[in-house]
C-alpha cells in the first residue's frame, strides 16, 4: 500500500509520524511517499488556523491535545527525544524547498534526518540561512548544492504546487496522508492506516 505523507517540518506532529513510520514500513506492506508542503500556505488557502490560536480561549483543549495526546502517542512508539523547539514557530520555507531538491538529487533519507532532528531534538533556528547551511555542512549534507537550489524557480514552484495539490485534495493542516483519494489527518489515524492494513 503507497502512502502519500502531506509535512512539513514545521509541525512537530509531523516529526512524531516521521520517527513512526519506519516501524510501520517494516512491519506492514505500507510505503510512505513523502510530500513536503508549507503549513502556511495550506493554512491560508483553506482559512484555516495553527490550533494555539484557534483554540486560544480553550486552555483545557490546548493543554489536553498539546501534553496528553502529544505525551502518549509518545510513549505508544518509545519517541524520547523530542524537544520542544526554543524558537517555535519557525519559517520552514527554506527547509521545505531543500527537501525538494534532496529528493530530486537522491540523499532525501538523510537530509530529512537532520533536519527532523534539528528542529525538533536539538531547537535549531533552521530558517535562518546561516545557520541552516553550517547544520548541513556539519552533517554532510551537500551544504552548498542545497543553498543553491533553493533559489532554483523550479523548486520554489514545486513547493506551491505540492502546497496546491494538497489542499484541492482535501487536507486543511498536516500531517496529512493520502491512500488514492481517501485522507486521514493527524498523527493518531496512522492506527487507521495500519489497520487497513492489517484487516
């Protein structure tokens, strides 16, 4: 079963599926099919909100969804090393673009392994470009292709597009995945998916 994975690293939610996924590529016939996409864009596209301001005036909800759920699903899948990020919210443009382009030249399974680990276990302030492209360079992650390619038109135009595309096939946030036409959102309905899977 292919999987379309609708992220951005921007979303901690989305780090969490991340850290879940090769478990579930190993052990079910399921393969994710990465799709990076800007959270923002998908927000404004669908008027859509980050739930800290949305929920903003339901402080039991924030604290129920941001702290139980978050606390759980951690301890479901043995995730230890998640951190907060310090200089949350970041602008992941910039990480997003380099993720298009590490697709297209072929080290995508490590450049999203940095960067999910800068973000999201060692608070890095990756959208700032200096030092996004000292993290890239300390982990040799072909620092100077990727500063390069996210200026490329056709990068930057791929995004958008993928943020478009998403949004026409239903998804307001993300995580979101895609089995053909049918979306489950949020990082808990990857149960759904392995029950599909299982049945």
């Amino acid at each position: 079963m292919n999987v379309d994975f609708i992220f951005d690293f921007a979303s901690p939610n989305s780090y969490l599926c991340y850290k879940t996924i090769p478990k579930l590529e190993k052990n079910y016939n399921i393969k994710f099919n990465y799709v990076p996409c800007l959270l923002g864009g998908i927000f404004k596209l669908t008027n859509n909100q980050a739930p800290m301001i949305a929920f903003g005036e339901i402080p039991n909800k924030i604290k129920y969804e941001n702290e139980t759920v978050f606390n759980r699903f951690m301890l479901e899948h043995n995730i230890d090393d998640f951190k907060m990020n310090e200089h949350f919210p970041l602008n992941t443009l910039l990480l997003q673009r380099g993720a298009i382009a590490a697709q297209k030249n072929g080290f995508f399974d490590h450049y999203i392994e940095i960067i999910m680990r800068g973000m999201w276990e060692e608070s890095l302030k990756l959208d700032d470009q200096d030092i996004f492209h000292a993290f890239l360079e300390k982990n040799d992650c072909h620092a100077s292709l990727l500063i390069q390619e996210v200026s490329n038109d056709e990068i930057k135009s791929e995004l958008i597009n993928n943020t478009n595309q998403a949004v026409e096939r239903g998804a307001f946030g993300v995580p979101t995945f895609f089995i053909n036409d049918e979306m489950f959102f949020g990082k808990e309905s990857l149960r759904e998916i392995k029950d599909l899977v299982s049945s």
